[in-house]
C-alpha cells in the first residue's frame, strides 16, 4: 500500500532523498554540454564539374549514400549516388531543405527526435555545412552515454517505488525462489566487499519491472492506465539495457525507430514518476 500516515511519509522523503539525487532536468542539462559536433562526420564533397559516373564510383567504393557538391569552395547541395548518371554532378544536385539541416551545437537528446525521419542529418558549422550525422552515427560513444544515463534514470526510479510501495520487503513474496537466490547472493558479494547495501538494491532490471507491473496502483500513480504499454516500454528498456551494457549493437532486438520512440517515452515515463513524488 502507498504510505498513508506520517510516520510512512518522512521514510518515503528519506527514500528520496537517499535515491533521488538525479532526474531527467538533469541528464538534459549534463548533456546540453554533449553536442552534435561529438559525432559528426566531416561531409565529403565531390565538385559540380565532375563527371556523375566517376563520381559514383569513387561513392561506391566509399559506400556513401551521398555526398556533398561543391562549386567554388561553398558546398551548396548534395548528391546521391543511386541517382547519378550520365553528365556532370551538378545535374544533379539536391539543394539541402531546413528540415535537414541542425547547428553543431545542438544537444544530443534533441537530435534523436530529428533521425526518428530522416536517415541523414547535415550540420551547420556558422554558416557552412561542413558535417553529417547518420542513424549509424548513433552507434557512438557519446549516444550510448546518453541512452544508459536514461537508462539508468528510469532503473532508479522504479526502484524508488518499490521501496515506497512494498514496504518492508514484503516484495519478496512476489519473486520466484530462483530470483529472490540470486538477489541474496548478490548482497552477499557486495556484503563482502564491505558495501552496505539493501536486498533491494540487488534486483534486477527484470525483477523491477515484474514488481512495477503487479500493482496496477503504482501504474495509476504515475497517470499510466495501460498495463500492456508499460510492459512494451519496461520490456525494451531491458533489451537496451543490456545491448549497452555489454556493448553490443544498440538496436539488436529493436530497430532505431523503436530506439528513438523509446527513448521519448522513457523520458515521459521518468517525468511522470518525478511529479509523481511530490
């Protein structure tokens, strides 16, 4: 049951204040500082005067999609190799639209929204475009940072329900025997490494979320009425989890639209949780 009397309240303001000491204002702000520029590549340029069909090759042999077109030193458009042909590459260049193009300053956890519809991306460094973001750009480093903060973020929120909801342990009911071993045997280990911690602490992501789902209640708290659409969110998050965890493909399992899409969602779910708490 969610605490009702004061007794219940000042533990659920120290659970927050021990826990809590991160929220989604947070990550945003640490990643403000975390740009476009971090993963960009420079735009490589073929000029207008050349022939379509070399060029092509040379793309080929790059495996580039596209590539920038030069006249004069100003790269004023694009070209893509499926459609080059005979003639000069100016014939066919594309003009590049707003809508493609970001500053090199712009925050990661805004550009993810940006790939969800479109494969590319071109970047503006002042007034030039001299750089390229693909949806593989979102393999690197610094968006697997930015993935796991998230991650992390909605790990340690439904933790903190937990505790709130299953006062006590009284959550150890709900596990499977083999479960619950392998949480024990975990504090155990940390135990031995002199790290003061809870049984609680020892979960794992799986068994937060079986937890979470079994109380329709701590889904109403949070304004989510579905039960099968936080299962779908949990259920990703873990897969992604794990693909960053241990360095794997970060869509394997998913695709970047669903990457994307969750990504939003697992913030919106972060949110809901945080205002929730007040």
């Amino acid at each position: 049951m969610k605490p009702s009397n004061l007794k219940d309240i000042s533990q659920k303001k120290h659970i927050k204040m021990k826990q809590l000491k991160s929220s989604s204002k947070d990550l945003r702000y640490l990643f403000e500082n975390i740009t476009v520029k971090h993963v960009l590549e420079r735009l490589q340029c073929c000029n207008a005067e050349e022939d379509a069909v070399v060029v092509k090759k040379r793309m080929k042999k790059l495996d580039f999609d596209v590539m920038g077109i030069k006249d004069k030193g100003i790269t004023y458009g694009y070209v893509k190799q499926l459609k080059l042909k005979n003639g000069l590459c100016k014939e066919y260049r594309n003009l590049f639209h707003p809508s493609e193009l970001v500053a090199e300053s712009m925050p990661l956890i805004d550009l993810l929204p940006i790939l969800h519809d479109n494969q590319r991306i071109f970047v503006l460094e002042r007034n030039q475009v001299n750089g390229i973001v693909t949806r593989g750009d979102l393999q690197k480093a610094p968006i697997r940072m930015l993935l796991f903060g998230l991650v992390t973020l909605l790990e340690m929120n439904l933790l903190y329900l937990i505790k709130i909801y299953y006062p006590k342990d009284s959550w150890t009911k709900h596990l499977k025997v083999n479960r619950l071993k392998n949480a024990e045997k975990l504090q155990s280990i940390r135990k031995e490494r002199n790290e003061a911690i809870d049984l609680v602490d020892c979960l794992q992501f799986c068994d937060k979320s079986k937890l979470i789902l079994k109380k329709p209640e701590i889904l109403k708290s949070i304004g989510i009425k579905s039960i099968q659409y936080a299962e779908r969110i949990l259920k990703s998050s873990e897969i992604l989890r794990n693909n960053l965890a241990h360095a794997q493909d970060i869509v394997k399992g998913l695709s970047w639209t669903k990457v994307i899409n969750l990504a939003k969602e697992i913030e919106l779910f972060i949110k809901r949780c945080e205002e929730s708490y007040k």
